[in-house]
C-alpha cells in the first residue's frame, strides 16, 4: 500500500506542474457573441488564475507528503 501512496505522490507533483506550464491556455475565458465587458473579463481572468495556482499548490503539496513520507 505504501508504494501506491508514493506512485499517487508523483502523479499528483506532475499534475502541478503540468497546470501551471498550461496555464496560460486555461485562463482565458471564450467572450460571447456580443462581446464581454472588459471589467468582467479581467475579473473571469483573475479568477481562473487564482483557481489553477490554488488547485496546483494544494496538488503539489499533498504530492510531496505522499511521495517522501516515511
């Protein structure tokens, strides 16, 4: 069980590291047919970057403690 927990450890550090080397690609919301305001726009921007480093760092640290645990 312990070498899943270090196998899981490492799929979850690549998972990090992959969201933030596609980041750029994610954040950037599709505007609709008439268009988006530009304040709104920044605000869906701010958003997804704050939600993909969030969601990078908390997949990033539960990959090291599973990973190097002993």
């Amino acid at each position: 069980m312990k070498n899943y927990k270090k196998i899981l450890g490492y799929v979850l550090v690549l998972v990090a590291v992959l969201i933030l080397v596609f980041l750029p690609n994610m954040v950037y919301p599709i505007p609709d047919k008439d268009g988006m305001d530009t304040g709104i726009y920044i605000l869906e921007v701010v958003l997804n970057i704050t939600r993909y480093v969030v969601l990078s760092i908390f997949s990033f640290i539960l990959g090291i403690k599973l990973a190097f645990n002993n």
